[in-house]
C-alpha cells in the first residue's frame, strides 16, 4: 500500500513538471513566432489551459520567477489587443457582447434590399469623419445651439443616403444593451460590414468613440469637392494624417456608387472637358441634358462612378480612371497628376493589395478625431443630442 501511494505521487509530479514545461513552451514558442503571443491565449488555435487543480496563482507565479511574462511592454499591448486613442478591438466584449452581430444583422437585412446602401453608408462614414472626427454628428437633424447641422450644408443635403439603416441598428442594439453603444461606434461597425457585403474580406474594426453634441454645417468646408486638383486633396488630407497614397487608396470607394449631374456637368458644357473619353462624353449629356441655371438639382438623374461594377468594392474605378473614364474633376485629376497616376497604376494591377490597403486606410480613418473615456456622449437617438 505503502508503495502504490508513492507511486501515485510520484505521478503527480511528473504531471505536473510536464505541465508547467508545456505552458512554458506554448507561451515562448507561440509569443515568438506568432507576434508576441497574439494567437495565444485566447487567438482561437491554441486554447489556454486553465490554473491546474484551480490553484489561481501557482503558474502565474512560476513565470513570474523564470521570466515567462518578462516581455516588452510593446508585446504586452499586442495581446491585449490593438489601441489608439482609447480605441481597441472588442471594447463592448463584456458590456455588450453581441453587438457587432447586431449591426451585422440589421446591415445585411437592410443591404439584401438595397445594395446602393455600400457607397450611402461609407459616405456617411468619411464625411462624418474628415469633419469633426469619428463622432457621429453628421447625424444630427439639430443641435442645442440651434445652428445649422452638417447634415445640411451643400457638400451634404438630400445626397445622404442610409441614415435610417443606422437609425434602425442604433434601435436593435438599444433594445439589447441600452446606453452601452455610442452612434459613431455603430457607424463605424456599419461601414465594415457594407464594405465587406460588397466584396472585402472581414476586418477588425476598433470601437471606444463617443459621440459628439456639436454639428456645423460651416465645418464641412475641409471636404475635398467634385472639382478638386491633387494637389488640394493632397493638402487636405495631409492636415488629417493621411498621405497621397492613402487618399489615391480612399478614393477607390467611388467603386460603388455615383454622383449627380451637377456634380460633373461642368465638364461638358461650354466648353466640354478635353481630356474626358469622347464616348463617355457623349453617355454623360444624354443622360444629363443642359439645363437653365436655378435648375432644382434634386431632380438630376444620378450616373455610377464605376458602370462595369458599380455594386461592387473593386479595382475597375483605377481603371476607368486611367482609361480617361474618371466621372469627377477629381477623378480624373488622379490620372492628370504623375504623383498620383503612379500609384492608380499599382492599384489597378493589384486588386487584391488594394482590398487590404482600403480596409486598413478604413479603420485609420475611424480613429480620427475620437472622443473617448469621458468626453461627448453616448447618445440614445442618433439625430439628437442627449437632453
């Protein structure tokens, strides 16, 4: 009897020696060659082991003493996620834990009827953004201050398109977890998950932004308009951190969607644009007829960016635009100026690189600006400020 019970610990020992030798092993291997331990603990293909026997603190003490979690802070910050700002990924994993699937959800529904909803919601999203930064006060029908809201200035106005997508997900994640959710978070989410229902791979979008309480419709003059040079986008966009090859990158979201007459018919009357494809030309005044000034431009017919592929996220945008075939000054001017030609070229022959470029200029642009811990606001409507 007496040896059976050394045998038996004599077991529990080599258990537990070949344990902590594995822990260690998983932890230094994995931590070295996966980027400091991001696919372990908890990336999905290595599952932690739990404290053994439930002792909580005997593992965490032997790293301690032989240096297992003696990793640089940098490594550290790696495992527990992306941040910036305040801004990580799963912010709402335990206070909300379903809500990326909520938006996903009520953006696909809405997307399946109305695909159009992919250029309305990243329009919403870069001008909501490159204003005031990522805080949601483009969606403001009005504010305290009784001013006129960016919603309504002239960059803006009835060309919007999906804010009652965003008014219905904000209402289905309210009914989940009220006062968790900030509108911009949601915004953000939203554009994501268009931008991956029109052909981008899924990405990891950062959440932690409040929203905003103020609205200038005076702000939104920092929007580079239909007849911008390269140059002043260039500047433009320098002001926000952004370089030229992200602006060339960013612009290839008028992959989908379109504009409307006035937006480009200073192109092709008077003096019709020299430089724009002949045949396109002639496509464009048949379907925008000259008409008197004062003319209501909500009534002008609306022409896609990209007919070949107008629905979906892709490279033929860089390709019309090196075909001559750019709708906008400010298309066109991408292949006018060498700098930014250059680049288009790339682009154009690489789909897929321009896929992981958009995504990653995506989730940049949503850190711009935030408001975050205390500052602005979790708003309970997207279109009014908390009372």
């Amino acid at each position: 009897m007496r040896n059976y019970k050394i045998f038996v610990a004599l077991l529990l020992v080599v258990a537990t020696v070949r344990y902590v030798n594995a822990t260690w092993n998983l932890q230094n291997v994995h931590g070295a060659n996966q980027g400091g331990g991001r696919n372990f603990p908890g990336g999905g293909h290595i599952p932690r082991p739990r404290n053994f026997y439930g002792r909580q603190n005997m593992l965490h003490r032997l790293n301690q003493v032989y240096g297992a979690n003696n990793v640089p802070r940098q490594q550290q910050q790696q495992q527990q996620g992306n941040t910036a700002g305040g801004l990580r990924e799963g912010f709402y994993s335990t206070t909300c834990p379903n809500v990326e699937e909520i938006v996903r959800d009520t953006v696909r529904k809405h997307y399946n009827n109305d695909p159009t909803l992919a250029a309305g919601i990243l329009r919403l999203f870069f001008h909501d953004c490159f204003v005031r930064g990522c805080d949601a006060s483009l969606l403001l029908d009005r504010t305290p201050s009784g001013e006129l809201p960016e919603k309504l200035a002239s960059a803006n106005g009835f060309t919007l398109h999906g804010e009652v997508v965003i008014d219905a997900t904000k209402s289905a994640v309210e009914a989940a977890c009220p006062g968790i959710v900030s509108c911009a978070d949601i915004l953000s989410f939203a554009t994501r998950d268009v931008a991956v229902l029109a052909g981008l791979q899924n990405f990891p979008m950062v959440a932690g932004r409040r929203d905003g309480t103020v609205s200038l419709a005076s702000d939104v003059s920092v929007l580079p308009d239909p007849v911008s040079s390269v140059s002043t986008m260039a500047e433009l966009f320098n002001k926000k951190g952004f370089s030229l090859a992200e602006l060339v990158v960013l612009s290839g979201a008028h992959s989908v969607g379109g504009a409307h007459c006035f937006a480009f018919i200073n192109r092709l009357y008077n003096t019709t644009d020299p430089s724009l494809d002949a045949n396109m030309a002639n496509e464009l005044k048949n379907a925008c007829p000259m008409k008197p000034p004062g003319s209501d431009n909500t009534k002008d017919a609306k022409v896609d960016f990209d007919p070949a592929s107008p629905m979906m996220l892709d490279t033929s945008y860089y390709t019309q635009v090196l075909k001559g075939r750019g709708l906008l000054t400010s298309d066109h001017a991408l292949m006018m100026d060498s700098r930014s030609r250059a680049i288009v070229s790339k682009l154009a022959a690489d789909p897929e690189n321009w896929k992981s470029q958009f995504s990653q200029a995506l989730v940049k642009l949503s850190k711009l600006d935030v408001l975050v811990g205390t500052q602005g606001q979790i708003r309970q409507q997207c279109r009014e400020v908390n009372i």
